[in-house]
C-alpha cells in the first residue's frame, strides 16, 4: 500500500471519529403536530427538542390567581388574534402558579396556532437564531423562559435585552417572550446601589447600576406579580385539588373536612409556605393515603402550580 492510500484511511478513520462527537443533524421541527419544543444548544448546534407530553392544566385550575390568570390570557388572546400584544414578566412569590400559567395559555390556543419553545438561561445567547428561524411561519410563538435570573456579567443577559429592544432587527409579529422569576428585576440587589441615590431638589436621580437592572425588565411591556395566599386561599386551593383528584367533596363541619384543615395547615407549616404548589403536593398525599385512585378522572401533572 502506498504512502498516500495509507493517509486517506487514516483520514477516514478520523472523520468517522469526529462524526461520533458531533450531535445528530437536527431535523425540522414539526410545529404542526406538536405543541411545545425545547431549545437545547450542544457543541455549537441548536435543536428544537420536542416535548412528548406537555402539562395539560387548563385556566380554570389557577386558583386564587383570577387578576394575574386575566390579564395573561388577555395578552395571549391579542397575540394570537394579531394584535398588538407585550413580552411578560411574571414574578413573585414561588409555587403561586406563573409557570403554569403560561403552560394554561399553549394549552388554551394551542388549537388555533400558539406554539411554545422553553429555553434555559444558557441558550439564550441563541435567541436572535431562533427569532430568525420562527419569523414568517403560519404559527404564533412564544418563548418561555422559566424561573430566570442574571448575574450582571452573564452573556445571556444582553441577548435578552437585545431581542426585547434594542436590537437594530425587530423581533417578528409572530413571537413573544414571556419569562417567570422570583425577582422583580431578574438582578440580585444589594444595599449599597441604593447609596448610589441622588437627589436632586425634590426629585430621586437612581444610581447607574440601579438603572441597569431596571433596563431589562422595564423591556418586558407587561409585568404581573403573583403574592403568597392567606390562610383561606390556600385551603380553598386545597379543597380544589382534592376534588380534582376523586376525593368526595366535605361539607361544612364535616368531621373529615376538619381533618383536612388541620392537617393541611400543618403541611403548609413545615415547608414555611402557603402555596398552589403545596397546597398540590398535600393533595396528592392525602387522596394517596386514603387509597384514592385518581387515573381515571385526571391526566397525569408534575406540578400544575409551578
């Protein structure tokens, strides 16, 4: 064998080598059979990856939640009628149901065109890729960015900011970004910003970092805020889940309905919250414990008040 045939087999072995590293070529997304796909960017390529089971919790189980729950279901209605609709921030108190919230929204228009790709902070360095992907097809897009947060110095954030506003491309009619954090602004705060302060006569001048944290979600045209429930909230939101679940409902000064009460106070005592989300989880316990089957009167749901 010659010196050359010796080198292209060599060659060929290492391209067969890299071939094994590199991701699989991705494949069109099949927007019109499946409803919610996840970005995922590996070695330099992105993918949509699609979601086989989404949740399916419909509006009508946000409990406690009527102002917030009307105010997104608004906007999405608009956007998906081509109207003029905003990106969303909804923030807050943990387990009150923002995630769900936007999940109850594919579910509600999901036959008349909405679309949702969920992205985690990493990716979103990729987000003017996949606003260029989505433009100009036949189906309403949102982007979801689920529990979100930055740090100052974090590439992602000013991917964010530049698709939101900024940007010297608009971001299509057909797309929309709606994201879920615990902090108002998506930056930690501290102490000394506020000394940044000034004032100026009767007028309050924010320091220059505080302006920057404000930016990004000042960029976000529509922000709902999700509060912690009050005792009765959060039972109701009990009574509810448990309904939902094939639990026989209790009537007032019913001895068993006591039972629930207290314990499910005391649930909520331990974890130090009073949620939709613990409210689900002490649900699911108690029809468990007392040998409720729920299969056969609901579809099967991770966690409907995240």
């Amino acid at each position: 064998m010659d010196d050359l045939s010796k080198f292209l087999l060599r060659a060929e072995g290492l391209i067969d080598r890299l071939e094994g590293l590199l991701p699989p070529e991705s494949r069109r997304p099949d927007f019109a059979t499946t409803l919610a796909f996840r970005w995922r960017s590996r070695n330099g390529r992105g993918a949509f990856l699609p979601v086989g089971h989404p949740h399916r919790i419909a509006l009508e189980d946000l409990q406690g939640v009527d102002r917030q729950r009307q105010l997104v279901h608004q906007n999405t209605e608009q956007f998906v009628r081509g109207l003029p609709a905003n990106n969303v921030l909804l923030t807050g108190a943990r387990g009150t149901g923002k995630s769900s919230l936007v999940k109850a929204v594919l579910n509600r228009y999901a036959a008349e065109g909405l679309r949702l790709i969920e992205l985690d902070k990493n990716d979103l360095l990729d987000l003017p890729d996949i606003v260029e992907i989505l433009a100009g097809l036949p189906y309403k897009f949102i982007l979801f960015c689920d529990d979100l947060s930055f740090n100052s110095d974090e590439p992602g954030y000013k991917s964010l900011k530049a698709v939101l506003d900024g940007s010297v491309a608009a971001t299509p009619d057909n797309v929309l970004i709606y994201a879920t954090s615990n902090r108002r602004h998506l930056m930690p705060e501290y102490m000394q910003e506020n000394l940044e302060t000034k004032y100026v006569g009767d007028e309050v001048h924010p320091g220059e970092s505080v302006e920057e944290k404000i930016s990004l979600s000042e960029r976000f045209g529509l922000w709902v805020s999700f509060y912690s429930f009050n005792q009765d909230e959060y039972l109701a939101i009990v009574y509810y889940w448990l309904a939902y679940l094939g639990v026989p409902t209790f009537g007032i000064g019913n001895t068993e309905r006591e039972e629930v009460r207290r314990e499910a106070l005391q649930w909520a005592l331990l974890r130090g919250s009073r949620s939709g989300r613990v409210a689900w989880h002490f649900a699911r316990d108690w029809a468990g414990r007392h040998g409720v089957h729920t299969a056969a009167t609901a579809p099967a749901r991770s966690d409907p008040s995240r």
